[in-house]
C-alpha cells in the first residue's frame, strides 16, 4: 500500500503506483469551497494573510476526504502583488483578483520591484509550507506558482501587453526574463519550505491567445526555465495549460514539467493519443462537480482515467459553491480500483 505522497512521486517519475493518485493542487486549481469553510470554520479572505488559516485549510482539504495532498497558496495574485499591483484579497465567494496593474508598457519593466519570498503573502505562503511539513511525510506538499505569461499580464493591461509582444519583442522578452527570475526565486523557497511538488498555471499563455509561434517563444521558452530550476532544486513539477491544445500539441510536448495538465476542452482520450509517453493530470468537469450528482461525477472520474489520465484531477479551479460530496466522489471514483486490483 502506497502513501499519498509515495503515490503521486511514483506516477510523476513516469512508474506505476497501486492506483491512480487523486489531488488538487492549490493555486488557480484550488479547492476552497464555502461547505469546506464552514465545517472547519476557517474562512477566506482572511486565510490569505495567516499562515496557520492558510494550512489549516489546505489540511482539511485531505482530512475531509476530498484530495490525496495539501496544496497551497489559493490564488494566482500573490506574484503580481509583490511586483506592486494592487489585489483586492476577495470574499467567500469569490477568489483575490488584480485591481490596479503597475506598468503600462513591457519597456517599464526595468522599474518592477524583485520578489522577496520572505515579505508580504509569500511568507504566508512559506509558513504555510513549513507548518505542514511538520505534520510528518506521508502527505504531498504542492506549492503553487503563477505562469509567467499570467503574471506578466496581471501586472500590466493584457491586451496591450500580448500586443508588444511582436510589436516591442525585445523589451517583451526582458520583461518575461525578470518575471521568470522572480518566479524562481518564489519556487525555490516554497521548495526550501517543505514543498514536494510545484504546480504551474499558466490559463493566459493558450496556444489559442498566442498561436503556436509566440506560445514556444513565450509560453515554452520561459516555462521550461522555471521548471528545470524546480527540478534542480529538488521538486517534481506539474504544468497547467488552459484552452483547446490543438494548434500546439508539438510545442505542448516541448514542456520540461513531469506531468502536463489541461482543462475539461480538452479530451483526454485526444490528449493522450498526441502525448503518448508523457505522464497526464486531469480532467474532471468543474462544471459537473458544481452543479452535477455524485454518481455522475464518479463516471467522469473513471472515463478520465479510462482514456489515460495518470492523476486525477479538477479540470480547473473548483466553484466556490461546489458540494462537498460531489468533491468526495472523485476519490472514491478512484479508491475503486483499490478493490478492483
């Protein structure tokens, strides 16, 4: 019998572990629903600036039997804020979002503040990590950071900036390579923190929005840097696309990451016939597990795994009003084949 954590390590070194492993990151794919925050009576906004909050809720994420690791942080604004964008930390209901971006051209780059990973939320987030880590070794770890395509268009107006990216492409490029740096320096503490593994969501770099040549340029290129730094430093990676993954399957292939996970446009069963060695995650309807019955996300679970998904996941991040026992059907759509073996 595998742990969790021995379970996901297994699969995401390319081996076969004693069943399919089953979890949901944090970061843009996080699962902090409204029934979750009321049976362990830890709230968001407030869990996104207190460390003990933010790991109390990423542990009953695991202890309420919804996913097999603790994932943190629960957002996708921690990075720009750091760079000085202002972030409205949210609700309940709704998740933090960027209300005021720092810069109004890529050429500005040059005035951005470096991430200090000791300063602000990201020390939350390290402290999170640490806590956790003290709770023993049986459970994975993911820490979570923002795509660097996402990042950069968090901190400047997005339109503008996918429109310099042909028509200012040098400046564009020193703008993506700070923000890469900065993506480093914030994963490599999250790994010094305790972290096992780091997942990497990247929804604004779709080869859809940039087409096949300025999603290797931009997307490829950048993304691998992160990863091959992560590896470096000790941590297995995952990588989120979002979007229809036709234009770029080629380039898809490209990413260094040790799994590659994509949204529910995505069928499984066309993501493994373009990508056939490489290890998969995903990708169960969030649209189902908000609005659905148990019984039918448990058939997508198993479809999902039945066309070649190694982990099982949330094909994105989870609705805030999302059942608690549609979340568990998921788990115990794989804990099945435990019977079955």
């Amino acid at each position: 019998m595998f742990t969790p954590k021995e379970r996901l390590q297994t699969v995401l070194s390319g081996k076969k572990a004693d069943r399919t492993p089953c979890i949901c990151p944090g970061g843009m794919m996080n699962m902090i629903t409204e029934e979750l925050m009321q049976t362990v009576q830890i709230y968001l906004p407030q869990a996104h600036t207190d460390a003990a909050m933010m790991s109390g809720l990423a542990k009953a994420v695991y202890e309420q039997g919804c996913f097999e690791n603790y994932g943190v942080p629960f957002c996708m604004t921690i990075e720009a804020e750091e760079m000085g964008a202002k972030v409205d930390l949210g609700s309940s209901a709704y998740e933090p979002h960027v209300t005021e971006y720092v810069m109004e051209t890529v050429s500005d780059w040059k005035k951005l503040p470096s991430v200090d990973p000791e300063h602000g939320r990201a020390r939350v987030v390290l402290d999170a990590i640490r806590i956790l880590k003290a709770e023993g070794n049986d459970v994975p770890i993911v820490g979570n950071l923002t795509g660097p395509v996402s990042t950069a268009s968090s901190v400047m107006e997005p339109v503008i900036f996918y429109k310099e990216l042909r028509k200012k492409n040098e400046d564009a490029h020193g703008y993506m390579q700070f923000v890469t740096d900065q993506l480093i320096r914030f994963g490599k503490a999250q790994i010094e923190a305790g972290a096992d593994v780091i997942a990497l969501s990247d929804p604004s770099a779709t080869g859809e929005i940039l087409g096949p040549k300025f999603f290797e340029e931009f997307t490829v290129r950048y993304v691998n840097q992160i990863v091959d730094a992560m590896k470096e430093a000790g941590a297995q990676t995952i990588v989120h696309i979002c979007g229809h993954m036709n234009p770029v399957y080629k380039e898809v292939n490209e990413i260094h990451s040790d799994a590659l996970s994509f949204d529910s446009v995505v069928p499984m069963k066309e993501a493994r016939s373009e990508l056939k060695d490489r290890t998969l995650m995903g990708n169960v309807s969030t649209y189902t597990l908000e609005f659905g019955e148990p019984d039918k996300v448990e058939t997508l679970t198993e479809n999902c795994v039945k066309n070649g998904s190694d982990i099982i996941a949330p094909a994105c991040g989870l609705g805030m009003r999302s059942p608690l026992a549609n979340i568990r059907a998921i788990l115990a759509a794989v804990r099945k084949e435990e019977t079955h073996a």
